[in-house]
C-alpha cells in the first residue's frame, strides 16, 4: 500500500480526555474509525498517537491526506 485509503470525505469529531493517548489510524483500514484498529498490519502504515492535555472535542481526519497528523486540516476539501 503506498497510498492510505480515505476512510471517509469528512472529519471524526472525538471528545477527548486529558492525559488520555490515542491511536489515529494512518492506512484508513481500520473497522474503528478514526482509531487504530490493527488492520495496518503489512501495509507499511503506522497510527499515529495523539495525546490530549485537556478535555477537548477534536476532529481527527478522516479523509487520511491530512498534512497535521493526526488532525483534520481541511484536505479533506481537495
Ligand atoms: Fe490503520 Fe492501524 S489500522 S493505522
Ligand atoms: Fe482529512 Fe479533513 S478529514 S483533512
């Protein structure tokens, strides 16, 4: 695989917790958008951690073109 599949047109809005880590899913494979889910296995892809520092809504990309892993940076458009 040298290109992610876009996983969906559109932002994962997430509630995030502070000092909680999470797995973005970089491949766009996974069953568990936006999150890791293993499927990535053998495709050369790694997810992505995000760590929160506050309680937070966040929208992690959906569409895998983002250039500020593991965000949404409005690519997604393109
Ligand atoms: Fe996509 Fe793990 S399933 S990076
Ligand atoms: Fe990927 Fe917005 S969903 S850049």
């Amino acid at each position: 695989m040298d290109k992610p599949k876009r996983a969906s047109d559109t932002p994962f809005g997430v509630v995030v917790k502070a000092g909680n880590a999470y797995f973005w899913c970089a491949c766009g494979l996974s069953e568990t958008q936006p999150f890791c889910d293993g499927s990535h296995k053998d495709t050369g892809f790694s997810p992505v951690r995000f760590d929160a520092t506050e309680d937070d809504k966040v929208f992690f990309c959906g569409c895998k073109a983002t250039a500020n892993q593991p965000l949404c940076d409005g690519s997604h458009n393109n």
